[in-house]
C-alpha cells in the first residue's frame, strides 16, 4: 500500500525548526515508516520542478516552516498549497512573522543598507546592494523580490493546522506526528493550533508569584535573578502572561524571561497588547493623592527604563499582530 506523502519546506526562518524535527531522536524513524518523503531540501536532494510536476493534491501533510519575506517564499507558499491536501503553519515563523517580522518596523530599503552597507563587518566601499537582475556572460541571473513587509504563512494563503513556537519543542512534534500517523482525532482544520496548550506559560511555570511591584525594568545582563521568584516581579520583562503554554516553561525554569515564541494565547489577537496590562499589573507608580500629570510621569520614567519595546511585545508576533508593520518611513 501506498504510503502517505510528507514535504518540509524552509522559507524565511533560521532552520531551527527542521532542526527541532530531527531532535525528535528515534521517533523520526516512525515517521520515516509512515510516510513516503516527496520534498525536503534541507535534507534530501529535491527540486522545485519535482514539486511543479506533481499533481494537485499530491502532497498528504506539508510542514511549511519560515515567514514570507520574498517572492520566492510566496511562490513556494501557493505552490505547496495546491499541491497539499494538508499544509501546517510550522513554528514561529510561518505562524505568526517571529524575529523575520521585525523588519517590519522598517523598510526593505533600509534593512538592505543596514546588511550592506551601514554595517561594521562588511568592506563594501561601493556601497553594492543586491541588484534583481545580473547579467552574465551566460545570460540574466535573477534573484527574488525582497519585500517591504513579512508576512506569515497564513496570510498568503490559508493553512490547515499551526504548530507554534520557535522552534517547535520536540516532544510537541512528536505528539503530532503520532498523531497523524495514527489517525487520533485532530481539531477542525482550518488554521486550528495544535501541539501547544490553551493556558499561559506562567500556569506551567514554577516560580512564586508574590504581586510585587517593580520600579524598573532590567535588561537579562543586569540582574542576576532571585531563584524561585517570578522574574517579572524583578523587574526582568517575561512574556509569560501573554504566551501560550506548551514549552513547559522552558526558559523560567532556568531562570531566563519568556520571551514569546508560543505566540498568543487562545482568545487573544495581539500578544503584545496583552502583555501591556500584565506589565500595568506590576508597576509601582503613583499613591491615590497625586495627580493625573503627576502620576503619568512617574509612569513614563519606569517605562523608560524598558529597552527595546517594539522588540520586546512583538518579537515573534508582529507581522501577524494588529500592528502588522509601521505605517509610513
Ligand atoms: S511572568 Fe514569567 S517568571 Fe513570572 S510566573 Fe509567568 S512565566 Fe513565570
Ligand atoms: S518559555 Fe517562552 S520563550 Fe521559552 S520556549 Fe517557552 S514560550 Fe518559548
């Protein structure tokens, strides 16, 4: 009998989440048993033309990892997508943008000048960028479209299923897999999350929470950490409140911050005005007598203290946030 076709692709990202596959140590030779794996350059010797020459439909479950940055990734998207009877948004950056999606709060102009140009390890006197088209003696090389805007996955096209996290924890995956291999009952498709929790990671993590109130933020380098104490009432900015569990709580555990990689959690759209309320939980500002200026100032002045904002709320979420990019440069 025939078995079920598999492809893994690899757009926009850093390959961790191909890593994160392999990681699942031996169950990867279930998965190997169970399908028949039509497309997976990262670790076989395929083509896009083999994809083009496939049927609709062809491919049973594509796991689609990497945000889309360029015209190639987006080729590949609506590619995989007709020729996929299930495509999964796979990690941060197919699901919701992750570290790529930063670039949103500039242009591709400007990240081309600071890659190129404005930038200490690059001897580059003539000020060369990238150019779309070359030519050679051979005749014209062409390179993709590098776009404004990162987009995720399903804003290209609609997905079935999103496995969260950057990159996905392998246990995770491996629950999946046996999942579909087994034929165990999945949610309704649909852009469905699946291989995470509900709740957020502070329900898995372990550190006391006290409802302290901090005065300042710090950055990871400038406090060592009280063991056992929940470190966003020290002061260090964990994005526990607003992620999605299903890490374990990795990072508080060994007391670094969460910062996000689980995106939102269920019922919430944007990661980063969630955890706005949960940072207005813990700041210690103002007494009832002072007034409003008063009280905002002292507001401000904490704030300030927190480096890095836009980068901190949204490092995984923001090109699938509210904000999806800044307006205009
Ligand atoms: S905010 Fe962070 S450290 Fe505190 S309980 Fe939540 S996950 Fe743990
Ligand atoms: S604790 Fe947060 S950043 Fe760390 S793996 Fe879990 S969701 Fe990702």
């Amino acid at each position: 009998m025939a078995k079920p076709k598999l492809a893994m692709y690899w757009a926009a990202s850093c390959g961790g989440c191909e890593i994160s596959v392999l990681n699942i140590g031996d169950k990867i030779l279930a998965i190997d048993e169970a399908f028949d794996i039509v497309f997976f350059p990262c670790i076989a010797d395929f083509k896009y033309d083999d994809v083009r020459g496939y049927p609709d439909d062809y491919i049973d479950l594509c796991l689609f990892n990497g945000a889309i940055r360029c015209s190639e990734n987006e080729e590949m998207a609506r590619l995989l997508r007709r020729k996929s009877k299930v495509l999964v948004a796979f990690g941060s950056c197919a699901y919701e943008g992750c570290v790529p999606g930063l670039s949103n709060l500039t242009t591709a102009r400007a990240t081309l000048h600071t890659a190129y140009i404005d930038n200490s390890s690059i001897d580059n006197p003539a000020g060369v960028l990238p150019q779309r088209v070359t030519k050679v003696p051979e005749g014209e090389l062409e390179i993709p479209v590098f776009y404004d805007t990162v987009k995720a996955l399903d804003q290209v096209v609609p997905v079935e299923y999103i496995i969260p996290g950057c990159p996905p924890e392998p246990p995770q995956i491996a629950a999946v897999m046996e999942a579909i291999i087994t034929g165990a009952e999945l949610p309704a498709p649909g852009g469905a999350i699946i291989g995470a929790g509900k709740v957020a990671v502070c329900e898995e993590c372990p550190l006391a929470k006290d409802v302290k109130q901090i005065t300042r933020f710090y950055r990871p380098y400038e406090i060592i950490p009280e063991p056992g104490i929940c470190l966003l009432e020290q002061g260090l900015l964990c994005m526990g409140p607003a992620t999605r569990s299903g890490c374990g709580a990795l990072c508080p555990r060994v007391n670094m911050r969460c910062e996000g990689c689980y995106g939102p959690l269920d019922g919430v759209e944007d990661q980063g005005a969630r955890i706005l309320s949960a940072v207005a939980s813990v700041v210690a500002a103002g007494k009832p007598s002072d007034d409003e200026a008063g009280l905002e100032r002292q507001i401000d002045e904490v704030m300030a203290t927190l480096e890095d904002p836009a980068g901190t709320f949204y490092r995984f979420s923001l090109a699938h946030s509210l904000l999806q990019r800044v307006r205009a440069q």
